[in-house]
C-alpha cells in the first residue's frame, strides 16, 4: 500500500511539474511563433514569398521526424523524447535570432521544425504515462487550458514588444523563447518521473507494428482529416498578423488582442465545453469544431466590406467563433487518436498522427504566402480544407472502434 501510495504520489509530482514545463514552453512560443513571419520579414528582410516559402521548407522537413519520434518513444519512453525536442527547438529559435539571411534562416527553419514535430510526437504519450487510468480526454483538455494561456500570455508581451521596440522588441522575444525551451527541459529532467518503461519489443515485431499504422486506412483517415482541420489554427496563428497589417492596415495592437482573446476562451473553456457536450460522440463534436472553423474564414474575410472604424470589434467579434471551434475539436483529436491507438505500438500510431498538424504546418505559410494573389485566395483554401474535414469525419465515424469514439467521452468511452 506504501509503495502504490509512493507511486501516486510522485505521478502527481510529475504532472504538476509537467503542467509547469509546458507552461514555459508556450510562453516563449506565445512570444514569437504568431509572428515568425513578421519576423523574417521585418528583422531578417526577406520578401514574404520567400519567407512563407522558408517556413514551409523547414516544416516539409519535419515530415522525417514522426516515424523515428515514434520508434524512440516506444523504446525509451517519451520523457527523454521530449526533453531531446526542447534542446532542438532551442537551437532553432537561436538560428533564428542570429539569421542575417536566408542560408542561417533556412536552418534555423529545419530546427524548429524538426524539435516541434519531435515535441509534438512524444508529448501526448508523456501526457497520458503521467495521467490516471480511463480515457484522456480530461488530462488533454487541462494540458489545451495551461498551453493556451500561457501562449497566450506570451502573445500579449509580444505585442508589446511590436508597438514599443519593434525590431528589437521582436529579437528579445525570439530570444526568450530559446530561454524557455532551455527552463523547459531542464525542469522535465529533474522534476518528471515515469513508472518503468517495458521492453523494447524485438526488431521484427517492431516493423510489424509500423506497418500496422500503415495498413489501418480508418487511422490514416482520421490523419489527413484532422490536418485538414488544424490547417485553420496554423493559418490563424500566423497568417492573422500578415492579414490585419499588411492586407488591413489595421492597427498594431489588434492581432495580439484577438489571440489575447482566443487565449481567455480557450484557457477557461476547455472542460466546462468537454462536461457540456459529452453527450456526443467524439467525432461528432469535431465535425461541429471543423463548422465553427468554415464560418470563422467566413466571417474574416468579410470584413474587407466592413467599415474601418468597425474592424476591430468585427474581428474581435469573429475570435469568439474560432475559440468555440477550437473548444470542439482539439482536445476531441487527441484523445482519439490515443484511444484509437493499440497499446503495444502506441508510441508509434501517436508520432504518425501528428503527421495531421505536420502538414498543416506545411501549408500554412505557403497559403498565407497566397495573399499576394488576391485576398480572398487563402481564406477560401482555408475555409473548403474545414468543410472537406466535416464530410470526412461523418464518413469516419462508424469505421472507428466503438470505445475509441465514446459517448460521455469526459467521463467514460
């Protein structure tokens, strides 16, 4: 009984200090990923095609990263995957601060990209080792709240940074966000603790799990939808700023107070959204985020026939729209895919799943990039991906096991 209670007790360490890592990990994102491209356009003095172009680039690489995230994961156990992800993206932000060009932005590009993937590949494995037994859905939704606000806090200070220092004020953000990625791996050495990872399974029994996520077409499917999907997020989070100043002329201060406000919604939202709809399946609260998200784009792009004056709150207004889509679908994706994942190759079936945000990735400073073709151009991409991902998930639903698609999924599959 001591021994379980011991046991207990040091996973409760280990998630609040997980909570604490992951915190400080968004905070220095919050600083810098909503205006990466600003960044390299403003301070690096790349023209934007380039940019989206560089960006893309060093996101395409990244598709390397899931299969050999996976096969780690399984073998080692995700701690150590991911505190390998956080030294990555640490170098990558420091390239980033130091790119005169495009040779060292390129670079830099390639080890951001890699360290996310790697990050992303491994973090929701560490999320559920450290979890309590039943379905995920909760742990995921408290991790979405702690991430959201704290990125969120750190878009803010970033928007501080862009009205006051400008350059400088966007080169102290790039280097806080190495900073954090330092403190996060730092406190995830020392202060997680997992039980004992098991036996790696031998060589050949490995491939066959691998070639399990490749012959399983309703887990592949759920895959590309869901990056149909997330590609909304990407093009918010990036795509916002080119949007509001470059295309807009709005002021400064607006794109940090629509995420500021997408960060209230998300942070708060999670798990009172996830106890009000867990009536409905998981699937079914997806496609109803993935709507949200089609009358976001929608929304946005009218407001080009909307007065000056009344821009801002118009576009304030549309936030609340995507942060009740993303309340909907992102905590949903996860858990199924970890319920839908068989346990021995967990590890493995996961890092393949993040292939979905890996794409979006990919296509999102490409897409944005578009608004040099017209500006109606990437929200129409963006809004038809939304829509494709709506039929897709009907289509999934009765292809899923049963107890992966849940019902009172906050509760009980």
């Amino acid at each position: 009984m001591s021994d379980r209670s011991d046991n207990a007790a040091a996973l409760r360490g280990s998630r609040r200090a997980l909570l604490v890592a992951l915190g400080i990990d968004n905070f220095g994102s919050g600083l810098f990923l909503p205006l990466a491209l600003i960044y390299v356009t403003r301070v690096v003095g790349l023209p934007l095609g380039v940019a989206g172009s560089t960006v893309a680039l060093g996101t395409a690489i990244g598709l390397l990263v899931p299969p050999l995230a996976g096969r780690l994961v399984d073998r080692i156990g995700p701690r150590t995957v991911v505190i390998a992800a956080q030294l990555l993206q640490a170098a990558g932000a420091l390239g980033y601060l130091f790119a005169r060009g495009l040779p060292l932005t390129v670079v830099a590009a390639l080890l951001l990209a890699a360290g996310q993937q790697l990050f992303y590949s491994s973090l929701f494995a560490l999320i559920a080792d450290v979890s309590e037994q039943g379905p995920k859905d909760r742990p995921f939704a408290v991790v979405a709240m702690v991430r959201s606000a704290t990125f969120g806090l750190g878009a803010l200070v970033a928007g501080v940074f862009l009205i006051g220092a400008d350059d400088l004020g966007l080169r102290v953000a790039v280097g806080v966000d190495a900073l954090s990625f330092l403190f996060a791996a730092l406190l995830l050495l020392f202060a997680v603790r997992l039980p004992h990872h098991g036996p790696e399974p031998a060589e050949d029994q490995r491939n066959v799990e691998m070639r399990r996520v490749l012959r399983d077409p309703p887990y592949l499917a759920l895959i590309g939808i869901t990056g149909l999907v997330a590609l909304v997020t990407d093009f918010f989070l990036i795509g916002i700023p080119v949007y509001m100043l470059d295309e807009l002329d709005a002021p400064s201060w607006l794109p940090a107070a629509m995420l500021a406000l997408l960060t209230v919604m998300t942070s708060l939202g999670a798990t009172v959204v996830l106890r009000a709809t867990s009536h409905l399946t998981r699937t079914t609260a997806m496609a109803i985020g993935a709507a949200l998200y089609a009358l976001w784009c929608a929304v946005s792009l009218a407001t080009v026939a909307v007065p000056d004056p009344w821009r801002p709150a118009w576009l304030l207004a549309s936030t609340v729209i995507l942060a009740a889509g993303t309340l909907m679908f992102s905590a949903r994706a996860n858990a199924l895919a970890e319920a839908a994942a068989p346990r021995p190759s967990r590890g493995r079936y996961l890092a393949a799943f993040q292939y979905a945000f890996t794409v979006a990735g990919v296509l999102a400073p490409a897409v944005v990039a578009l608004f040099t073709l017209g500006i109606w151009v990437p929200w129409v991409l963006v809004a038809a991906a939304a829509c494709l991902g709506i039929l897709g998930l009907r289509w999934l639903g009765p292809r899923l096991p049963t107890d992966a698609i849940g019902v009172r999924h906050g509760v009980a599959p």
